[in-house]
C-alpha cells in the first residue's frame, strides 16, 4: 500500500467512466501523478481491449508516472472475464478493479504478478465479503457519485469500514476540487474517486453535447434511479427528458441487469448521461493535466488551513 501511494502526486484516481474513459485519460492523468484508469467494456471486442491496454502501456513507457488500472466487470454474466484476465496477465497494470461482482475470480492473476486489487462496493455489507476474500483495497462509492451510485455518506462509509479494513480506502461520491480531496483524506480514506470531474476533459470520451451538459447544470439536475439500467444510477434531468423519460413519472419496472462485457448496454448509456453532485463546480472543458495542477493547489490550500485550524485550537 504504501509503495503504491508514494509514486502519486496527489491521492486521486481519475474513476473508471464507462464510455467516457481513453486511453488518452489514463495516459495524461498517470503522466499527472493520479491513477488514471478505465473500464474494460469501453473496448467492444478483446482485441480492441488488447491494442487500448498496448498503447497505455507504451504511452507511459520511459517517463515518470503514477499508477494506472484497468476495471473488470466480475459479475456471474460477463462472459469476457476469462479473456480480458489474459490481457490482464500480459501488460500488468498496477491496479485491478473489480465491480458489479466479487473479486475472487481476479485474485490469483493480479498478485501473481504483484498488482494491487481494489473491489468497488457500495454497501458495507459487500465491504466486508471483499475484505474476505483477501483484497488490497476497497472503491466506497457513496452518495453523490456518478453512474452507479451508492447511498451512504462518504463520512459515514469511512469510519465503517475503518473499524475492520486497514486497507486502502477509496472514496468516491461527489468530489470535484481539491478541498474535498482533502476533506476525504482527513476523514480517514487513502485515495479519493473523482469521475464527474475528468469526464469534461480534453482527453474523455463524451461526445461536446454531453460535456456542455455537465457545465451548463447543477446537482438539482440528477435523478437517482434504476429506471434505466436496472441499478441505481446518478442521471441528467435532461438527458431523461430527451429520451422520453419522464423522471416524475409512476416507477416501472426495472431493466433486467446484465453485466456481460460482449453485450454492454452501451445504447443506454450512449444516450442516456450521467454525472455527479460535484458538477455544480465544473466550469470549462480543460486538458487532464490543467486540472491536476488545480487540484494539487486546491488540496494544499486546504491541508495548510486544516493545520492552520488544528493548531490554533490546540
């Protein structure tokens, strides 16, 4: 763990975003001192995922840089899993995440090469069975978070599992500037999960349209709900509106939830926009790095007011 943190400017990961993270994104915020990652189904086919995880590779080859991670989709109905471990085991990257399912399957192939595996959990109770099977760190997506959203405070979530995990803590729900980064750290997590944030990059995915919604919209713009991909998700009003999705309507049932990585649902979330609560701060489309040198200023002009507080009053 500690070896891990050391080689980070500062102690964010730049969140896997599905259809929104690049190989450009994990590139500039690697080469920025945070984890850059993605998520696997980004890549439609195993050889696209194949050429996305050579180029990171390479384009990180020969500079300094922090860490970078791949996401896995764990889940009983993802019938890629077995081929995308193999990539796994060939270019090694230093983290592992795992979502939607548990982290056992994964386990044997990253620590055999010395990486780092990080479960993303969203209940205290899936907490602890990843703690049980043995990893290094957990991903604590709590209330505020984009996409796939938990629903405990991130405060709360940290203290929890603090009592029996002395592990990485990765905390993600609502964190845009360097303050909360700070803010997280304080309250006891090891790195923090910013996603909304690098979506309105130079280096993202999301199509113009998609970004200038995050900048022209506020946390009063996102509905919570399982309407759309049968987990509740964090999504822009209007983006439903567009859809024909009326978020005030009477419930229906939720869309059955399937995980397989060959058959993403890639449609709905092509046309359907998420984000989260920390999108009332985001101004402008800027490049990975610009934003980095931001919240590095941000992060220490919270420490030195912390220490600033702290002392004073002791």
């Amino acid at each position: 763990m500690t070896e891990l943190l050391s080689r980070l400017r500062l102690p964010v990961v730049a969140a896997p975003m599905f259809l929104i993270s690049s190989p450009e994104l994990v590139i500039a915020a690697s080469k920025s001192g945070i984890i850059g990652s993605f998520p696997t189904p980004n890549c439609r086919t195993v050889g696209e995922l194949d050429e996305w995880m050579g180029k990171i590779q390479h384009g990180l080859r020969d500079t300094a840089h922090a860490p970078w991670a791949v996401n896995l989709i764990t889940h009983r109905s993802n019938q890629r899993l077995a081929a995308d471990l193999e990539l796994v085991a060939k270019y090694q990257p230093d983290v592992v995440i795992t979502a939607l399912g548990s982290p056992r399957p994964v386990m044997d192939v990253v620590k055999s090469y010395g990486g780092t595996v990080i479960a993303d959990v969203v209940s205290i109770k899936l907490a602890r069975k990843a703690v049980e099977a043995g990893v290094d760190g957990l991903a604590c997506i709590s209330a505020g978070a984009g996409g796939h959203t938990g629903h405990l405070s991130p405060f709360a979530f940290t203290s929890a599992v603090r009592e029996f995990f002395d592990g990485i803590i990765t905390i993600g729900g609502g964190v845009t500037n360097g303050a909360g980064v700070a803010g997280a750290i304080a309250a006891g997590a090891d790195l923090v999960y910013m996603g909304t944030r690098f979506l309105v990059t130079d280096e993202s995915l999301a199509p113009v349209e998609y970004k200038q919604m995050v900048i022209d919209h506020g946390p009063d713009d996102l509905v919570v709900t399982d309407r759309v991909t049968g987990t509740p998700a964090s999504w822009l009003r209007p983006s439903l509106l567009a859809n024909g999705i009326d978020p005030d309507a009477a419930p229906t049932a939720p869309t059955e939830r399937d995980y397989n990585a060959t058959e993403t649902s890639g449609k709905r979330w092509k046309d359907i926009w998420a984000a989260g609560q920390g999108l009332q701060l985001i101004r402008s489309v800027e490049p990975t790095a610009a934003i980095v040198d931001q919240l590095e200023v941000e992060y220490r002009a919270a420490a030195s007011r912390f220490m600033t507080l702290a002392g004073s009053r002791g």
